[in-house]
C-alpha cells in the first residue's frame, strides 16, 4: 500500500497526528499487514466515514487514533484512490481539539456542495454528542465550523449522549440526514432530519425505533437508491440473534422498502445481514460516477482482543464491494477494478475430491480463488487455507447442518471474545444448494479472508492470523467434485 503524507495545514491537531506518523512508521511490524486493503499507517482504524467521489478521485476517512493500537479519542484518517485498490495516505482531516468535540470527532459522512467537500460528524463531550461541520476547498484541508444539530434539536425522549454517524444524502431538492439514536429505554432508534442549506436542520420523525430488540443504538447508518428499491444499512448493538443470523455482538443489516422522506416513513418490505462472517462492521457506500453503488466496512469486530495491536497497529478495511439487488435481495460483488492486479493464472477442471487434495501451484496468502464444487454425497466439502502444520482455517458447506461454515478455530491463535458472543471462531450462512452445487470467491490478503457465495448471494468476512500459505480442497464421509478452480496471485 503506497503510503505519502504531507504537513501543510490542517488544525494543530491534525499537525500533531501526522507528526507522530512520520516518526513512528518505521516500528510498526509489518507481518500481518495487507497489500490491497486500506488499513492506518500506525494505531488504530474502526468505522469508515465520509466515503465519497470528488476532486478527480475517491474518498475514504475513517476513524482513526494514531498514538496508540487501541481505540480512544477519535481523530479522522483520511485515504485517496483512484481504483479502491491502492491507497493513498493523505493529512489527517480532523482531531478532537475542539470545543464541542474534545472527546472524539466520531464517524460521519461528507458531501460536496457548491464545489466544496462538508464533513459531517459527531462532535463528543463527556455528557452529549452533537453533528457538526468542517468544509473543505480542495478535499484535503478542513475548517471546522462548528455544531449544526444540537441535543435541543432531538425528539422527546432520547438521550443527548447516545446521538451519532450521520449520513446526508438528496432528495426532492433537500439534503435530509439519518442518526443513529437511543431512547431513554435503551432502544435503539434511527432519527431523520432535513435541511436546505446542510446548516440548520429540522427533525422530522423517527423512522425506526426496535423495542429493545438491539439493547443500543444504532450506529452508522447508510441510505441509498438502487433500481426504484430505497435501502438503509445500520449496525445495531447488541442484535437479537436470529437462528445463523446476527451471531457477532454487533451486526450489520439492510433493510429494503420504501422511504417517504417528507414525512418521514420507511415502510419497510425485508431486512437481512449484510455479511455473515466474523469481521464485518459499519459498512457505508458511495455512488460512483459511472452509476455503481460501491460499499465499504471495518474489516474487524468489537469487544475482542486484536492480534495485531501488538505490531503497532488494529483494524483494516473489506475490499469494497458493488452492491446489486437480485430476487428482492442484496447482492455483493468484489470491485471490477481488482480484476486488473491479477497475475499468474492457474486452472483446474474436474478433479475428485475423496479425502483431502492439494493441487500444484495453489497455494499463498495474497490470492483471489474462484471455484465451483459439486457437492455429490459427502457429508462435508470445501476448502483449507492459510495451512501450516496442523493450522489452518476452513471454509466448507456441511450436509448436516445445510450450512456454509467458515472455522478459523484452528489457525493457531486464540482471540478472546465478550461473553455474550457464542465465539470468536466460527460462522454459518444458509445459502441455494439445490442444483447440488456450490460457487466460491475467496479473497485472501495476509491476514483477512472475504468469501463471496453463489456469485454474491451471501458473504463471509474473517481475519486469519496464521503464518501458513498452504491450500488443500476436502471431501469427507463422501465424495464430491471440484468442477472448476482459477487462481491468481494478487499484485499490486
């Protein structure tokens, strides 16, 4: 990942943050380190904020704090692209240095008006988050501006200190706003506003409220339109879990329906999780120019312990991924753009599977696998990555269970989990085998595995911290068939 920074302006703690990078990126350990995913340069990532196109490239901000591997007071990191494969480091956009934002500047979003770039965020104090402003010419330099929507300017009965992650988008010539809230009752609620200038708003409903379904507030919130279908994202706290679904002790979901922003209603007409992984957290997107909607998360999870905080720095980001609708459902597809760092093809075609098979040249860690299994009769089939010895990590569909599983539990290192969550290690997704077949994506990059099923039905997000590059196929009580398998290295 190309990594270029520059000092000139910025606030003094913006200044004081790029310093410390500069003088502390030579200690940062590099062995669990990505080559195609954005991740900080040293400290600490989480939620990615203000994901936008403007000034020739694309924007990624995130929450970052940068003296330290452990999340505390939030600063905005800040990324360039041109392709969501290769990063480009810029100036840190935004610190707590502030007065209504001394506790954190939290996650928000970014739009461009007259020719400006405004980032929306959540200013913190000990007692109250409010949504404030930093405007911008030129994309990479932010004057803060000060809070727009303050405590006064939420609903009865919610609570001023539970009030974050707007996402302002357009519509009927307003810019409207969602936030996450929390009621008194500890509910989790999604709040809608609306302006005509981006500074002085106006509430105007509640557009979701969960009846202590998710025991939290609902954070990072995202809406847009795709195909005459208005979709909003959220990341609940604390979701209920559903059989497989909503495992993690936060998830991601979409819900599908229909909004009428001028009175503030979402009839909603289905809801699902997004990812059904391990490390898959506050997911936003942006529309491109040429019409995609491309959606990017945090590639980690809260309320464990992070193995890499030792190296001097947490957290990463997924590949982004092209959003589609199909059958009424969300769809996610790896971005076009990383099919150009392909190199060295290997093919197979129509190989039994009895036992475990290992096949000449498919092997490594930073890799794109794409395959077709023919489950036949065995009673478990799939995959082996990130081998050394007796670790690896395993992606697999189980007859029994009529599940897709994906287990890290062996990779070699135990990562502790909150004691809600059932574990830290393995995941299911029910997803269409009814043709006796099963289509696989994989994606692997050091220390991250993105599986995409059935050509995006569902996808499995992990990290894997395992020192292995080996790769076997498996077929166990039974046999099976690998129909097809491509594989190339990534390169970038």
């Amino acid at each position: 990942m190309k990594q270029n920074s520059t000092l000139a302006g910025g606030s003094y703690g913006t200044k004081i943050a790029d310093l410390y990078i500069v003088h502390n990126l030579a200690a940062v350990n590099g062995t669990s380190r990505h080559i195609y995913h954005a991740m900080p340069p040293v400290g600490w990532m989480n939620d990615p904020n203000g994901f936008n196109e403007a000034f020739g490239k694309f924007h990624l901000f995130y929450q970052f704090y940068p003296f330290g591997a452990a999340w505390d007071s939030m600063h905005w990191g800040h990324f360039t692209t041109q392709d969501f494969v290769k990063w480009k480091l810029e100036p840190t956009a935004l610190a707590p240095d502030g007065k209504e934002d001394s506790g954190g500047c939290f996650s928000g979003c970014s739009v461009i008006k007259d020719g400006k770039m405004y980032l929306m965020y959540t200013s913190v104090m000990p007692d109250r988050q409010t949504q404030s402003l930093a405007v911008s010419e030129d994309g990479i330099h932010f004057e803060k501006l000060g809070v727009v929507i303050s405590g006064n300017d939420l609903p009865k009965g919610c609570l001023k200190s539970e009030f974050r992650d707007p996402k302002i988008f357009r519509r009927g010539g307003y810019y409207y706003l969602l936030a996450g809230a929390m009621s008194e009752e500890s509910e989790g609620m999604l709040l809608l506003y609306r302006s005509s200038d981006l500074m002085k708003w106006k509430f105007v409903n509640v557009i979701r409220r969960d009846n202590l379904t998710t025991r939290g507030i609902y954070e990072c919130p995202d809406f847009f339109e795709l195909g005459g279908t208005d979709v909003i994202l959220a990341s609940p706290q604390g979701y209920q879990t559903d059989d497989w679904r909503y495992e993690n002790v936060q998830s991601s979901i979409y819900m599908l329906g229909k909004l009428d922003a001028e009175r503030g209603v979402f009839e909603k007409q289905y809801e699902d999780e997004i990812d059904g992984g391990l490390d898959f957290y506050a997911p936003q997107t942006l529309k491109t120019s040429d019409g995609r909607i491309v959606m990017i998360a945090w590639m980690q999870m809260w309320q464990r312990t992070f193995p890499t905080a030792k190296h001097g720095w947490t957290g990463a980001m997924i590949l982004p991924r092209e959003l589609t609708l199909k059958n009424g459902r969300l769809y996610q597809s790896p971005v076009r753009e990383i099919e150009r760092y392909r190199w060295n093809a290997v093919r197979f075609a129509n190989i039994k599977l009895s036992g475990e098979t290992a096949l000449t040249k498919v092997n490594g860690t930073k890799i794109e696998l794409l395959f077709t299994l023919e489950l036949g009769d065995a009673q478990r089939v799939g995959i082996k990555i990130y081998k050394a010895g007796e670790h690896d990590a395993r992606i697999y569909y189980d007859r029994a269970r009529d599940r897709v599983i994906f287990d890290r539990s062996r990779m070699g290192i135990e990562i502790a989990h909150d004691a809600k969550e059932k574990d830290a290690s393995v995941r299911s997704v029910k997803v269409d085998t009814s043709k006796g077949l099963l289509e696989m994506r994989i994606f692997l990059d050091v220390s991250s595995c993105e599986v995409f099923l059935n050509g995006g039905e569902r996808t499995m997000t992990g990290n894997v911290y395992s020192e292995g590059d080996g790769i076997s196929f498996f077929a166990e009580g039974g046999n099976a068939r690998l129909i097809s398998l491509e594989k190339y290295d990534i390169v970038v």
